[in-house]
C-alpha cells in the first residue's frame, strides 16, 4: 500500500513539472537564454516549500546554468531570469538559495544577492 501511494506521489511531482515547463516554455523571458537546465531540471525541488533534496538531475542542470553565468553581463541576466520567472513558476526563494550549496556548486557571485536582490 505504501509504495502506492509513493508511486502516486512521483507521478504527481512529474506531472506537475511536465505541466510547468510545457506551459512556460514560451514564456521565458530573453534573460532565462541558456539559464533553461536549472529552471526546467529543477521545478521538483524549487517549488517545494519544504525542506528538500536536488535530484542529481537538477543538481547538473544547476551546475550548467551557474556556471554560464560568468561575466557581468551573464550574471546580470542569469539574477534577471531568476527575477521574472521564479515567481511565475513558484519557485521558493530559499530553495534557490540553498540550491547552490545542495549541490556543492561554488558560484563565482553572490546567489543570495541574486536570488533577493538585495
């Protein structure tokens, strides 16, 4: 009965990624070009108010758009794709703060800052 409703549980976590990513995938802002593995590989885990762990999936797809990121410019739209979309996508703010260091990436920037706009 348990791995039922485990089985359930996945489903519903796959089905609610799949329908996020397919109905936004236009809408992306110019800013998110390039920046689409940490958005898309990582719905499950930044739209999760609760404590919890990156799939080794999002955890690559984060390490990729990051490490895009590695001029001013780049910088800039990366924090500006996190800006727009996050919201429209529900992402979690502190699940993206945490994001970096649950899956020990070093980013050459200040991802709070980014996250936050402070």
């Amino acid at each position: 009965m348990g791995e039922k409703k485990v089985l359930a549980l996945v489903m519903l976590v796959v089905a609610y990624g799949l329908a996020v990513t397919t109905f936004t995938a236009c809408q992306l802002p110019p800013t998110c070009n390039g920046y689409e593995p940490l958005i898309y590989q990582c719905v499950p885990y930044l739209v999760n108010p609760g404590p919890s762990t990156p799939t080794p999936h999002c955890c690559d797809g984060a390490r990729v758009a990051i490490h895009r990121a590695n001029n001013a410019q780049a910088i800039k739209n990366f924090c500006s794709c996190l800006e727009d979309a996050g919201p429209n996508l529900y992402f979690q703010k502190q699940s993206l703060v945490l994001l970096p260091a649950a899956c020990n990436i070093k980013p050459s920037f200040d991802f709070s800052k980014c996250v936050y706009g402070d």
